[in-house]
C-alpha cells in the first residue's frame, strides 16, 4: 500500500511539473503566489460499461441494466468521490463505436464495444477527464472503430493517449494545455 502511494504521489508529482514547465511566465508567477493546496487524482482501471455482455444476458432472457437503469447506474455510487478529484483517469477497455460488425468476430473471444454517446456523456459526468486507450480492446472494431472512439471522446472533451490513427499521435503522451475543469480548476 505503501509502495502504491508513493508511485501514485511520483506520478501526481510529474504531472504536475510538466503542467507547470508548459506555463507562461504570468501564469507562473500567478501559481508561485497562490496559496497552495493539494491536488487530487484519481486513476481507475479498467472502465467499461459492457455493453457487449448486457447484450448477451438480454438474448439469454435477463435484465440489460443499462437498458432498465441507465448507464449512471454502474458509477451511480462512486460519483461523489470520482466529483472531488482534480483530475480522473480512466483506462479505457473499449472501443467507443457504433458500428455494426467487428473485423474480430470469430477471431477474438472478447469483442468490446460502447455506446458513442452514452458512454462518453456519462464519463464526462463522473469527472472523468481523460482516458488511457493504450490497451487489447481499443482496436476491437479496427481503425474505423479507433476514429469513431476519437471522435466521440473529442466531442465530450475528453483527453486520450496511449492511441492514435498514426504512430505519431499514438505516442504523444498526455498533455494539459490548460488547467482540467475539475471542481477546482487548478
């Protein structure tokens, strides 16, 4: 537990130096006499809303939850915590796409998609500003899937990396221009 907090307070730390490295000077000197405060991060794991098995527990005759109560309801009772940090990442574990058929079906066990409005409205909802594609699902519907997931994240002001259409912005790392909307803005 140790161990974890202290990557977690090295990770907040580099982030933070980066931010502060891409002010301008005002804005520099501006921070160096605010008061200070803790900034707050939270970093989740895998995220998805899994579409894919409510789909499949809906032909087997059972309840789609996200059908009967919505796509708040898997993150309905961590939003008060996920609302108080200043930032929140998420990996997440899905291509953001409607498209109706998958270059992996019969190849892969595990096809992953999400719904391209829902799933992104509610991420942005739950203060979830930026998201980690940089795993085995993200090219679940190949290239068209990634553009749409882009898109759709981009609409809904969500930061990515780990991803990209090109290696070039595959590897761009994770950048904030300009304080995250969190609660306080930093």
């Amino acid at each position: 537990m140790r161990r974890l907090l202290l990557i977690i307070i090295a990770g907040s730390i580099l982030l933070c130096g980066y931010y502060v490295s891409r002010m301008r000077s005002a804005d520099v000197a501006r921070a160096v006499h605010a008061p200070s405060r803790p900034l707050t991060f939270v970093f989740l794991g895998d995220t998805s809303f899994g579409e894919n098995y409510q789909e499949e527990i809906e032909r087997r005759g059972g309840d789609n939850v996200l059908k009967t109560k919505g796509y708040e309801h898997s993150l309905k009772r961590f939003a008060p915590f996920l609302r108080q940090a200043d930032l929140v990442i998420a990996n997440l574990e899905t291509p953001v796409t409607d498209l109706p058929s998958s270059p992996l079906t019969g190849k892969k066990v595990c096809v992953h998609h999400s719904d391209p409005v829902e799933a992104p409205r509610v991420l942005k909802e739950h203060n979830i500003g930026a998201v980690s594609l940089a795993n085995n699902h993200t090219l679940d519907y190949g290239i068209m899937g990634l553009r749409q997931s882009l898109e759709a994240l981009e609409e809904h002001d969500i930061q990515w990396f780990g991803a990209g259409t090109d290696e070039a912005s595959a590897a761009e790392p994770l950048r904030f221009e300009h304080p995250p909307a969190g609660p306080s803005g930093w």
